[in-house]
C-alpha cells in the first residue's frame, strides 16, 4: 500500500487515554480535546494556552514521609506552598513521588499527570490508601478546566460539574483549599 494513500490513523487509536474517553462517555460527560506538541511543565504549556477555553491546570503528584499520596490540581497560575500544605492536610511533610510511584499508582510518567489520572487509582493498594486529590480553590471557580487526559500532547476541556461528575464516579472526593498557605 502507498503510504501516501493510507488511511490517518486517529491519534486515539490503540492508546491507553481511550479507556479514559470512553469512561467520560459513559458518564454522559462531552469533552473536548485538542492535539498539541508535547509540554510537561507549565512554562512549557503556555504557547498553548493561548487557544484554550477555560482554567489551565498544573499538576502535582506528592507523598508524604508516611508514604500517604496526594495528587493536586491547581490553577496554572497558583502559587502552591508546599512547605505548609501539609499541615493543611494533616500530613507529614510533602515531597515530590517517585516516576516509579507515578506510574504504578497513576498510570501515566511525569509530565502527563493531571486529575484524569484518578481512573487508573480505582483498585484499593496494598495498604488500603487511596490517592487524596486536592483541587485548588481557584479551579472551583471555573467553569471548564483543563487537563492532560494521560499523555502530554493533547488537553482535554471538561466542564467544572463534569469533573466533580468524573471524580465522584472513580471513588474520589474532592478537597477544595487554597494552596498558596492562607
């Protein structure tokens, strides 16, 4: 077959992000996702945002000295002050996961974690700890909210009461609090 005359393979096809899709599809929850080049951090994501409706998301995925896990949303924009968060949530103090940590219990590598990555912390671990996901105030203002659906080159906007929808549905309660301290 000339390459030239070959179908354009769709860039969901055979990806794991297809199980995210269908499962917010399933949920009644309309998206939009839009492709994009790779970005993993937020310095790197702003050419991009320029485009997007909505709050631009970063994404942190953090562990406690006791090996407690917590995934936080925040707005792109938020300052989050890690040296006091902890206290905010009745943790020791927060430290960055390991990639190891990262893929085991979120499904995705740094760079492409965002609130999605809930639907691959659905079984129970070992210990019997769920991941604790944080969303910052300033994103529950929002009425879409954007988030990489478990890889770095596209974004996906849902709306605020979708996500809320999504999380609930994966067995995750939300807390809202702000994270720059106050």
């Amino acid at each position: 077959m000339n390459p030239e005359s070959a179908p354009e393979a769709s860039p969901f096809a055979n990806n794991p992000e297809r199980a995210l899709f269908d499962f917010l599809e399933t949920l009644g929850v309309k998206t939009e996702t839009y492709l994009h080049p790779p970005v993993r951090t937020v310095a790197e994501s702003q050419t991009i945002k320029l485009d997007l409706p909505g709050a631009h998301t970063k994404n942190l995925f953090l562990k406690d000295r006791d090996g407690r896990l917590v995934l936080i949303s925040a707005k792109a924009d938020s300052p989050v002050a890690l040296n006091k968060l902890h206290r905010a949530l009745g943790l020791q103090r927060l430290s960055f996961a390991p990639p190891e940590i990262l893929l085991t219990r979120l499904g995705v590598t740094p760079g492409s974690v965002s609130g999605f990555c809930l639907i691959n912390d659905q079984v129970e671990c070992t210990a019997g700890a769920r991941v604790r996901f944080v969303l910052d105030r300033h994103l529950q203002r929002a009425d879409f909210l954007n988030f990489h659906p478990l890889r770095n080159d596209m974004t996906t906007t849902i709306r605020q009461e979708d996500f809320v929808t999504f999380c609930h549905a994966t067995g995750h309660e939300i807390e809202c609090i702000p994270l720059d301290g106050t």
